[in-house]
C-alpha cells in the first residue's frame, strides 16, 4: 500500500490551520527566542513566497503561548521552560490594506484591523485615527494585562509596492505621497509606545527609507543578510530532502 503523504503547506500562511492540519511543517522555531537577543526592534526582509506570513503567524502563537501547536518542534522545550512567558500580541498584516483608493480608505482599513484585535481584548478604541488609536491600544492592553507587548507587522511595504506598480499619473504620485506619510505617522507610533512593548517583529519585501520607520526607530536591527538567520524563511536544500523526501519520491515515480 503506497505511504499515505501529509498535506503539502501550499498558500496556507495560518500557522494553527496548517498544525491543524497536520500538513508538512519546515520547523524554523528555533529562531523565535533568537530575536529578542538581537533587539528589541527586528526588521527582516525576503521576496514574496518565501514565507514570511507563515512565520509572522507562527511567531504570533509562540508568542501568545499557544504551546499545543508546538509539540514537536525546536520550540517547545523553550516554551516550557522559566525563561518563557507568554504575552499579549498585536499582529497586523498591512497586505490587507494594500489596494485602498484613497488615503481616507487606507486609515479606514487601518482602523478597521485595529477595531478586531481591540475587540478580541475586550477593549474600546479611544480615539478614531489610527496612528493614535495603536498607541492607545498598546497602553490599554499592557494595563489591562500587565504585561508587555509584542508587536508583529507583516508585510509593512504592501501598501507602497501597491501603488508603484500601478500605471503612473498624476494621481498615482498623490496617493503614493499621502500613503507614505500616513504610514509614516502610523508607524511613529511604535516609537511612542516603546515602553508598553517587549518586541516589534518587521517583515517586508524591500527596505523602503522614505516611509520612515528606518529613521524613526533607532533601534531597529536588520537581520535580512545576517548569517545566523540566513535560513530563517525560505527552505534550504537540506530542508528538502528531510521534509518533502516523500513526495518528492512520489512525484518521480509518477514522471
């Protein structure tokens, strides 16, 4: 009888679906307590598809403290230990605001991602505006649970990458302007609330300067070109053959 294969991940970038699932897992938790040593700003850029929602995902449950997703994986003797605790988690993925027409829309969306992670915390939104409704939020959610923040921004370019590469015009040029200093401002806000949170965790496709979180935040560390988290996203040769040995077999076999 032919070995019955496990699930392939294929855009599957929920962590807890893909566990879930039991579907083929290329195990880079080793590197989730790694971060914090480096700073407690990390930036880290790859190309597209080379999984970084699925470790943003990932880093969100290991933060939270979801222990039951990690039996098995480098992570969880961690997890259990003294040295762990588990802590409140603000995951935004700006891939979803991406394609908005109008600045209004893009701080509407904003707000909106901002509105569901207040909900699940059981706390209002104190003001309207975005920029300040995340500065608030991390107050009130250190308050509410005396523990400090961690912060995840997935994919913080996605709304400039957007808009460059639409047709140019005049128009293209105002909304990349004022999209620009809206995230600029937005991201501000990260600084202002420095003392509320334990880690910010930046993800992207490129280093754009000019939206102005480099500049802002001091302290940020770009481990994208740093050795020791040169297989951090992406799969290695050897990750390969260890993990997808099966199918790879498999699909031979049929060719």
């Amino acid at each position: 009888m032919a070995q019955k294969l496990l699930p392939l991940p294929t855009g599957q970038p929920d962590f807890g679906n893909l566990r879930g699932n039991n579907a083929v897992y290329v195990d880079k938790t080793a590197y989730f307590p790694m971060l914090k040593s480096v700073s407690d700003l990390v930036f880290c850029t790859r190309p597209r598809r080379f999984g970084k929602s699925l470790t943003v995902s990932a880093l969100d449950a290991f933060c939270s403290g979801r222990n039951e997703l990690f039996q098995g994986l480098a992570a969880e003797r961690f997890m259990k230990s003294q040295a762990f605790v588990a802590r409140p988690v603000i995951h935004l993925d700006m891939s979803e605001v991406a394609g908005s027409r109008s600045i209004g829309i893009l701080e509407q969306n904003v707000f909106d991602i901002l509105g569901e992670i207040a909900k699940r915390h059981n706390i209002p939104l104190r003001v309207a505006d975005p920029a300040g409704a995340f500065l608030f939020l991390t107050k009130d959610i250190r308050r509410e649970s005396d523990k400090k923040i961690v912060v995840l921004i997935d994919e913080y370019d996605a709304p400039v990458i957007n808009i460059v590469q639409t047709e140019g015009s005049a128009e293209k040029k105002r909304l990349l302007d004022g999209t620009r200093e809206t995230l600029s401002i937005f991201y501000s806000q990260i600084k202002a609330a420095a003392e509320h949170i334990e880690l910010v965790f930046i993800t992207g496709v490129t280093k754009l300067s000019r939206i102005g979180v480099f500049s802002m935040l001091n302290g940020l560390v770009d481990i994208s070109i740093m050795p020791e988290f040169g297989e951090f996203m992406g799969n290695t040769q050897k990750e390969l053959t260890d993990y997808f040995a099966p199918h790879i077999k498999e699909t031979a076999d049929e060719l």
